[in-house]
C-alpha cells in the first residue's frame, strides 16, 4: 500500500461508546477497521458540519479509548473529543492522504463536501445499503432524507465506493443511472463474521429454539414468526419448540410488543432478549435448530455467515445478498409465503433433508475473513486518484441538523 496518510472517521464509534449501546453490523465494521487501521491512522471525528482531524498523540489517545468500557471513559472520552473540535487544523502529513468513512457519518453534509475539497483528500465511502431509498416505508422520514444525501453524497464526491455485496453494488449503480449521476471506482469487498467460540453450558437447554437475531425493526418480519408460533401453539401447546429473538428495539417495533401483550399463549414460548453478549450470543447459535432470518431487505446479513460457521442451519427470506453469501447452504424462502415457513419450521429438526443438506454443504463453507476484506481495499486504496471535478451540490444537502439529546457534542443517525 502506497505511503498516503490514512484518516479514519471514528464519530460513529464516538457515540456508541458514549451512549454504551449494543454495536449494530455497521459498528462491527467501524470495530474491524479500527483495529486494521489504528496504528496509522489519524482520527476524524465530526458534529453538526464541523470536521476535526486529531494530531498523532491524540489520535492514538482516543483509538485506545474506544476500546475501553471502563469506569470514567465517558468522562475522558468527552474531554477528548471536545478539547479536539475546539482546535482547527490538518496534521501537516494529512493533505492528499485517503479519508476512510464506513459508519454512513455525515457524507450528505454540503459542509463535509466542502471541507473534504479544501483539504485536498481522497474521500472513500462505504454504502452499507440502499434500504431507506428501496424500502422507504420501513424508515422514519428523516432517516429516509439523511440516507439519500449519503448516497448522493457518495455518488458525487467520492474518490471510491466500498460495498459489500454484489447485490449492494447493483443499487448503487440504478440510483445512479436513475438520478443521472455518475458512479465513482467501487469495490465489492465481503464482510466477516465475528468468529465465535462459545463455551457448553453446564446443563442442558431443554426443549429446541430457533433463534432470530438483528435489530427489531417493521423491516425484519418479526410478524410473520409471531403468526407462525401462534399456530404452532395452537396445535401442539407446550411441545412446541421456543422462539428466540434477539435484539435491541428499533423503527417499527410497536407491532410486536403489541402482538405479545396481546397473545398470552405466547409467554413461555416467545422470548425477547434485548441485550446479549458476545459469549452468550455464541452459544445461543450453536444451540438454535436454526437461525431464521424472514427479513424484508437486507445489506449483507452476518448473522447467517456467523450461523453457518457454527455450524447452525439457516432458514432465510430469498433475497439476492443471501444468495450471494450463504454460498447455497441456506434454505431460502419468499418472504409472502407464510405456510412455506410454517411447514418447514414445524418440521425441521435433525431428520428434516433440509437440516441434513445444509450440514453436509455447509462443510464446504468458505467465509470471507477480516484479512481477506482489508487485503482487497488495500490492494484497491492506492488506485484511486482525485476527483479533479466534483459535480456542483444540490439544495436537499442540508447542514441543519438537530442536537443530540443523549450525546451533547455528537450527532449520529
């Protein structure tokens, strides 16, 4: 890799640490590069238009503090980063180096263009995906606003695009083609699992589960198990298998908890988990009859890479990025046909030809690892030269922001 500085924004992992929240997918990403870069890098960290490089000594201070969960890091993380937007300035060693920004941070900002253009970087962007442009009933306004900015943003800024999935790139390149903009060098780098290594329990987990894992928002389908278990409940009462959910409360949540206040049967057989670990969500993988993902839309979905590593099965809505990473082990579904689920569910187990298909292929899985990732992007990273003539902005670029309530210098949507 050629000897440009690397500046890595790190707002978004800024705010998760201040709000101690659960990391989602795309923080998990922010993490890993991180780890790959943060020897190197300087940090950037953004509010409300304003843009602020941190100097050697600085940068590694809050690289470190980001990884620490411990008694007063709140504090020492604000000192930080306040002390760091109140001092202007580029690192001298910074001017032409490559601006990294995977955590979807404030790119449809025309302040963050402009800013980009004066100090004279070559902006790379991931777009992780394109789900409040092609399934914008599932999003708040708002985020449906924000989300088009970046990709315009990106579209017509950037020196390079990161995606994902092949499925990712191809909604790129149609807004694009749709929108009459251009699209920038883009490369499609598979993302990795976190390699999990859970421990046994000391007893036994009693009657099987099927586990569900993402954020619970309208856009994952939740609904549809909800109907299945109610009918399963119906006919085969308490030896019926246990539905596990797994995640934090997101958009479009309210129709679940409405539907488990609402269906008594249901206690005792559906669990919601809002906050699991690591070690703890390892072990519920491996111990699941099968991870069931009937989401709507989806980016990539490393749920189902960290699934098939384990070993688990997967039963998943049929969608393109699926195909593209489950490598043909997951049982696909559409997500319309509702009996389709039910019919497979209530009879997948140890026996099932799909259970027994997916554990013979699934020997043959060959996941991307965060070094094949980072081998690629580096490999694509010194390719990339100025964009000599970015297209002039646009009016719906807006720097009018509101204050967050939980992060009083930060932010993040």
């Amino acid at each position: 890799m050629s000897e440009s500085a690397i500046l890595l924004d790190v707002t978004r992992l800024v705010a998760r640490s201040w709000t101690r929240r659960l990391p989602t997918g795309i923080d998990r990403v922010c993490y890993a590069y991180l780890r790959r870069f943060a020897a190197r890098a300087y940090a950037v960290i953004q509010h409300r238009g304003i843009v602020r490089v941190l100097d050697r000594r600085n940068s590694d201070a809050l690289f470190q503090l980001l990884g620490d969960e411990g008694e007063g890091s709140r504090g020492r993380l604000a000192f930080l980063a306040l002390r760091s937007l109140l001092k202007p300035g580029l690192p001298r060693l910074c001017h032409g180096g490559i601006y990294l920004n995977v955590g979807h941070t404030d790119f449809d900002l025309k302040s963050h263009a402009k800013w980009v253009r004066g100090a004279d970087l070559r902006p790379v962007y991931m777009v992780h995906d394109l789900i409040p442009i092609t399934h914008a009933h599932h999003c708040r306004e708002h985020a449906v606003r924000r989300h088009t900015g970046r990709v315009i943003g990106a579209l017509r800024n950037a020196c390079g695009v990161i995606v994902s999935t092949g499925a990712v790139a191809d909604d790129l390149e149609a807004f694009a083609q749709k929108n009459a903009l251009p699209v920038p060098p883009m490369v499609v780098a598979s993302l990795a699992g976190e390699r999990m290594y859970p421990k046994p329990r000391a007893s036994t987990e009693g009657r099987p589960y099927f586990l569900c894992v993402g954020t619970i928002e309208s856009r994952k389908n939740h609904a549809l198990l909800v109907n299945i278990w109610r009918r399963l409940i119906e006919r085969n009462g308490a030896q019926s298998p246990r539905l596990l959910i797994v995640g934090q409360w997101g958009v479009g949540s309210q129709r679940l908890r409405d539907m488990l206040i609402s269906s008594p049967q249901l206690h005792g057989h559906v669990t919601v988990l809002d906050r699991c670990g690591d070690e703890e969500m390892g072990r519920l993988v491996k111990g699941a009859r099968a991870l069931l993902m009937p989401t709507l839309c989806e980016g990539f979905g490393l749920p189902m890479v960290e699934a098939i590593q384990l070993g688990t099965p997967v039963i998943a809505t049929d969608l393109p990025c699926f195909r593209e990473i489950g490598q043909g082990i997951p049982t696909l579904l559409p997500p319309s046909d509702e009996a389709a689920w039910e019919a497979l569910i209530e009879h997948f187990g140890p026996e099932h030809p799909e259970h027994i298909r997916q554990l013979d292929r699934a020997r043959q899985f060959r996941p991307t690892s965060w070094n094949d990732h980072f081998f690629k992007i580096e490999d694509w990273l010194p390719t990339l030269s100025e964009r000599k003539h970015p297209l002039p902005e646009r009016a719906n670029h807006s720097d009018r922001l509101p204050m967050s309530a939980n992060l009083p210098f930060l932010s993040i949507e």
